[in-house]
C-alpha cells in the first residue's frame, strides 16, 4: 500500500481558516474554519480596558500636577546656581546657548 502523503497547513490570510493542502495535487483536501469570538466577550474586554485607563488617566495627571507645582522651586534654584558661579567668576564667557551651537 503507497504511503499517503502528507498534507501541507496553511493559514487563509483573509478568514484565517486552516487550509489542508495535498503537495501532490495541489487542492484543498479539507479546511478548518477559525473559531470566532464573540462579540459579547470583545466588548467586555474592551470595557474593561476603558475603565482602567481612567486610573492611569488620573495617576498621570497627579504626576504631572506635582511636577508641575515643583517646577518653580527647581528653575530657581538652577537660577541661584547660575547666579552665584556668574558672580564667583565674573571673566568666565557665558554659558553656550542652544541656538549658539548652529
């Protein structure tokens, strides 16, 4: 008895079904349709996904809120340090600027 050959698998990229192949004969000996999810489970995840995103809405806020109110404490202090090492060194050039190195 010939040994059958074996099928080649492949995937439809359109409705993703698994196609079974034969090499020899180059036809479709058999498919398997994709298991579709249903859209009642798809929208539960998606719901899901909607309400946590409002907590990492609200954490970044807070994170931006604090940054934010202590901006003012660190330019200041940038600036007093700026100040002080321009007033210990009065022949030193200014620093480069941004728009100095073009």
């Amino acid at each position: 008895m010939a040994k059958a050959p074996q099928l080649i698998t492949v995937k439809c990229p359109c409705c993703e079904a698994d196609l079974h192949i034969d090499p020899v004969t180059k036809a479709v000996i058999r498919f398997e349709e994709h298991e579709q999810r249903s859209p009642l489970a798809d929208f539960d995840v998606a719901m899901q996904h909607m309400r946590g995103e409002a907590g990492r809405r609200e954490d970044a806020f807070k994170k931006s809120l604090e940054n934010h109110k202590n901006q003012t404490d660190i330019l200041s202090k940038k600036f007093d340090e700026m100040l002080r090492l321009a007033k210990e060194n009065p022949d030193a050039p200014p620093p480069k600027r941004d728009i100095d190195f073009d």
